[in-house]
C-alpha cells in the first residue's frame, strides 16, 4: 500500500537522494552511498520508501522527439465541458502523439503536449481532438528547459 506523498517528510538526506536521482536515475545504490555519505542497504531502504511513498513515480529515460521522428511538437488546448469532454475518455492518453494531459483552470478544460511526424500528421491530430471541443495550438518552436530538478519548497524547513 502506498503512503501518500503529503504523508512522508523528507529530510535533507531525501531530498540528496532525490537530486542524485534526477541527475542520473540508473545510479546504482552503491554509487549513490558513495554520493551521500550513507551506507548502500540504508540507501536502498530510503528509495525504496520513497517509491512507496509515491515520491518517486518512476524512472524514464530522456529522448530527443526530432531525432525518433516527432518533427511538429505543440502545446493545444481543449475548450471542452460536458459528456464529450477529452478528460473523460481514456483512450486519448493512448493516442500515438499525446505525450501529456492536463486538466487546467481558466476558459480551457485541458491542456495537452502533443508530437506529430508531420504538419499534416498535426492537422490529423487536431482534427481527431476537434471531437471533444475546441482545440487551440501554439507550436513549440524550441526548449530552452525541458526539465527542471525539483527542489526543497521555499517555505520548507530545509531551506
């Protein structure tokens, strides 16, 4: 059973372990007690509550879109309310493409990340989105910061 993420306190040591982590999630245990200063077992027992915990949700690796054939990469958003709503169908998550879903506040329900290998394979998929409301692109033309480390909360005692 999983303890939820606002139940576990993470300590300056969680939040080491955490940024080795993000760094270089194939580190080995004994790499990162090496790292950390803590013994491999009391490693492996930290991460292992943390991914118990949910604050580690997995380990991925990073791919460049345009180098596996994903040239058009937008961000759409979905104007949509209701039975047709794109939140309510799971199967778009399984769409080839959909990359994120975000449910979102303001005038838009959701906020979706999504690649295509073509302009016309992106008109395809805006015209397939278009069934569950009205979509919004902007193309992302380039990424400057494509993922951040997460850090201590300002307002945390470890700060």
């Amino acid at each position: 059973m999983a303890i939820a993420p606002d139940q576990i306190a993470l300590d300056q040591l969680d939040w080491r372990l955490l940024a080795e982590l993000q760094g270089d999630a194939r580190l080995s245990f004994s790499e990162l007690s090496r790292r950390v200063h803590l013994s491999a077992p009391a490693v492996g027992e930290r991460v292992r509550r943390l991914e118990q915990a949910g604050v580690i949700t997995g380990y991925h690796a990073g791919l460049d879109l345009a180098a596996t054939g994903w040239a058009v990469l937008a961000m759409v958003r979905l104007a949509c309310y209701g039975s047709t709503c794109v939140l309510r169908d799971p199967t778009v998550a399984t769409w080839p493409g959909v990359l994120e879903i975000h449910r979102v506040t303001g005038a838009d329900c959701s906020l979706l990340k999504v690649a295509a290998a073509s302009m016309q394979g992106f008109e395809e998929l805006i015209d397939k989105l278009a069934a569950y409301g009205t979509p919004s692109s902007t193309l992302i033309l380039s990424s400057p910061l494509t993922r951040s480390e997460v850090v201590a909360p300002q307002n945390s005692p470890l700060n």
